[in-house]
C-alpha cells in the first residue's frame, strides 16, 4: 500500500503548484491560500484518477492520472488518504485495494532475469491458457513475462534508457513487477504507476505496472498485438518515472506512443492517433495537455521527426537533459528540446516551421508515411493571369502552424517565379516560414524563408505550370515563452505568452 512520501515530490508536476516562494512562509495567510490551494488540486488529482480508473473516461492517460495522485499525496485529508491508497495499491494487496484492481485469490508469479509477471489461477482475473489469437501462445502469463522481457531489452538494453527504479523488494525481490489482472473490462489495456521516491531524489519514483490480463475486449485487434504496445508504452512510463516523475505530461504521453513504434513497428497502433496530434490539427499547441484528449499521443509525430533526422537515440538525449537527477539537466519538455536542438546546432522556430511543412507530404519524410494523413491545407489560392497574386492575414498562438497552397494555371507566357513576402511577428519571439515547391514529377524542393529581426522575409520559387504542381507556405509561430507553474496544461504548467501572434503573406506570380 502507498506510504508517505517526500513532500519534495509534489513540486513542479503537471497541475501541481510550483515551488514555494522564499517568504511564503513568513506570511501565514498566504501560506494558509496555498495550502488551502494544494488540498483542492489533490482532491481534483484523487477525483480524476478514479475516473480514469472506473471507466468512465476515454483518454488513455490513466498512468499519468495514477501518478499525478501520487504526486499529491500529501496534501490529501485522511478519508481521501485511504481512497487514494485502494487506488494505488498493488493488486496483491488484495481486500485491501477495493477500487482498483486487487485479487481476491493467492497470487503466484513467474520471473525473468528482469521482469516478474503477477497472475491469480482462478476468477476473471486468471489469464487464459488457451490459444485465442492463433499464435500458439498458450500459456498467457508466460508469453507476457517473454514480451516484457522482449521489451526491457529493447527500452534498457538497446536503446540505452535508464532501468526503472528498483522498488526494493516490494514485489518479493527487486525485480520489476507487472500484473495481470481483467482492467480490459473497464476500458483500459492496462497502466503503469508511481510507487515509491527514489532515496535521495525528490522528483525520481519507482513504479509498477497493472495489463489486461488476457485483452480479450479489445479484438478483432490480436491479443498479441495489444500486448506489445501496452507494454512497450506502459513500460516507458515507468522509464520516464525515474528520470522526472513530474515532467509535462505531453511529453510523457507522446514519447510514450512513439516508443510503440520502436519496439512494435509492424502494429502501427499509433497510426490512429495521428489525426488528433499535428498531422492534422496542427491549430492545437504542440504541448497541450487535457485530459480525455488524444493531442498527445497524435503529436508522438514531433519525435518521429526529431529521431528521422537526428536518429532514434534523439530522443532518449531529450530525456537526459530532462532528468531531475542533477539539477543543471532538470528542464522542462521544451526547454529539453531546445537544449537538444541546440547540440545539433539547429533552433526549434526553424525545426518547427521545417516539421510543418514536411507534414504536408508525410511519405517523403517519414519511413512510413506513405500510410500517415497529410497535413491540413487553410485554404489553397489558383493564381491566373487576372489574378496573379494573393494575400492573408492570420494570427497563430504558440507551437502551431499554417500552411497554405498556390496552384498555378496555364496562361503565363516564359519562365515563372512565385514571389512569397512574409511579415511575421518579431523573429525573436519565435516566428519561422517554410515553402514547398511541388514538382509535377514529384520531387519536392523545400526553402526556408529567412527572416530577419523584424520578422521580414523573401523568397522566390520556380512556378512554370509545365513543371510546378503548387508551392505551399507554411507560418510557424514557434513562441516558447511562458510564465511558468500557473497550473495549466501547457509546457511548465505555464500561461503562454506567445498566443494569439498575427502574420500577415502576399504572395504573387512574376516575370521569373
């Protein structure tokens, strides 16, 4: 059962407050607003947890729920104390885990050199022994413990991520404990959660996790299928737990999805996500968190695309500058990027503004992309002889982006150039711009349109209709500012201070 933790451990989580000011203490009455503060935001992460965990909800961020509840631990009251204890309970606990998910039979395991896997033998929480995704995979209980295996050594051994933090015993040994048990009837395909601090960490925490035990509810998909991303998602978490326990959620939960496709490609589970993340809703902000939202998981295509032009161990060097271990390497997600970037010599306006565009012919940059949606055109202009040019004004709030397409016609005489002008916000506060030429052939030449301080930038582009199918812009507004721990769903719980930005194009057919 869940024990008291460090109080240290419930700063900076997502809908956590932040950090105590230096006189807070000194003046009783504030100290008293923020206390009052901190009990409603943990009876919110209790109420929101056994949501998550009845059924009652669609998104699948049930891990991170059961985090963010242990994470508020503390500043629960004593009856929500124990409500929050039968939630994070093992399921070996037994009676004493009345809401979640505890046996009411002995437990017996089976273990591998990393991984032991819980299993009752009788009652709807047995897994069943009997072929149902014609696999040969009889024993369910052992095939589970071999998948989690399968995948410790893909997550920790060939991708070099840090173990989970040990759980000293907790489970019978130090080994990483999974249990099976039916949460396939409430919905869930299973969760991983926060257990203990790690000694000496205030923001590192063991952890646990909790499959379906047989994923039954979720066919026609094969059981076996649902399995692996479970555990190579669900597994991740707890990976994630003991580098920053509290990082910004969407980072979690879009890391988390894209290490589906590392460990089991050939599902493409995450396919479906797509439409809901900047593939096609590229107007919501890339580090937006709600809950029963599948944004996150939509946006693992951010680093997808980090990891297709830097390689797959991109993103485990995000996670390192993420890591609360040191303080110098404690950033939040996007300043993780950033730091990222920068190594690379790279600034994330021009790898944002660059990711947009390339969104719009996803098969030319993405291994698989061929099967992904293509980004949203705003709106496409025909340029004619009559009407050789075009103009918009839009405005953008931070990490998202536009793209708009100009379709050329017969009628122009000689070699043709298509004369783009962009007026963006001051180029500083994060402003980038794109272009795509789309040949007939279907090449694709991609140009940068440089902006200067003011945010001014030109650039002309081949558009000879014999050979140019359209040019698309893409207008970035890639705005990392924020006034920090407000409580909120975006990078740093923070308030952004780079919405709503207006940028304004005129784009028009010339003599080339």
């Amino acid at each position: 059962m869940l024990r008291k933790i460090s109080a240290g451990l419930l700063v900076l989580a997502i809908g956590f407050v932040a950090p105590l000011g230096a006189n807070a203490a000194s003046d009783p009455e504030k100290e008293l607003t923020l206390q009052s503060k901190d009990a409603r935001q943990a009876t919110a992460a209790l109420n929101t947890a056994i949501a998550a965990r009845s059924g009652k909800e669609t998104g699948r961020d049930t891990s991170l729920a059961m985090a963010d509840l242990f994470l508020r631990y503390d500043s629960l009251s004593a009856s929500e104390k124990k409500q929050a204890d039968a939630l994070l309970a093992r399921p070996t606990d037994g009676v004493r885990d009345p809401l979640g998910d505890g046996y009411t039979v002995r437990a017996t395991k089976v273990c591998g050199p990393h991984v032991c896997v819980h299993y009752v033998k009788s009652t709807n929480d047995a897994p069943s022994s009997t072929d149902n995704d014609g696999n040969g995979h009889f024993d369910w209980a052992e095939y589970s413990l071999k998948v989690m295996e399968s995948v410790w050594r893909k997550e920790v051994g060939q991708l070099k991520y840090r173990a989970p933090a040990s759980d000293r015993g907790k489970g019978g040994n130090n080994k990483f404990d999974v249990y099976l048990s039916d949460v396939g009837n409430d919905g869930l395909y299973g969760y991983c959660t926060t257990e203990k601090a790690v000694p000496g960490h205030r923001f590192r925490a063991s952890g646990y996790c909790v499959l379906d035990e047989d994923f039954v509810e979720f066919e026609p998909q094969p059981r076996a299928a649902s399995l692996k991303v479970t555990a190579a998602h669900e597994f991740f978490h707890a990976v994630q737990y003991n580098y920053d326990a509290a990082e910004d959620r969407w980072a979690m939960e879009a890391t988390a999805t894209w290490m589906e496709e590392r460990y089991a490609d050939s599902v493409n589970d995450n396919r479906q996500y797509l439409g809901y993340g900047h593939m096609r809703r590229n107007d919501i902000p890339l580090d937006k968190f709600a809950r029963q939202s599948l944004t996150p998981y939509g946006n693992w295509i951010f680093f997808e695309a980090i990891s297709a032009k830097y390689g797959t161990g991109a993103v485990r060097q995000i996670w390192n500058k993420l890591d609360s271990t040191r303080p110098s390497q404690d950033r939040y997600s996007i300043q993780g990027v950033k730091a990222f970037l920068a190594t690379k010599k790279m600034k994330l306006p021009r790898f944002y503004a660059a990711f947009g565009a390339a969104n719009i012919v996803p098969e030319k940059v993405y291994s698989e992309g061929s099967a992904y949606p293509a980004a949203k055109i705003a709106k496409t202009y025909t340029l004619t002889r009559s009407k050789p040019g075009a103009s918009g004004r839009l405005t953008l709030n931070h990490l998202t982006n536009r793209n708009y397409s100009f379709v050329p016609t017969t009628g122009f005489s000689g070699k043709r150039k298509l004369r783009i002008i962009v007026n963006a916000p001051n180029k500083n506060t994060g402003s980038a711009a794109w272009v795509l030429v789309h040949l007939r052939n279907g090449k694709v030449i991609s140009k940068e349109v440089r902006l200067n301080n003011r945010g001014w930038g030109k650039v002309l582009a081949s558009y000879t209709n014999s050979n140019v199918a359209r040019v698309t812009l893409t207008l970035a507004n890639a705005s990392t500012s924020y006034r920090c721990w407000k409580n909120t769903g975006y990078a740093c719980q923070g308030t952004p201070l780079g919405n709503g930005k207006v940028f304004k194009f005129n784009v028009r057919n010339v003599q080339g």
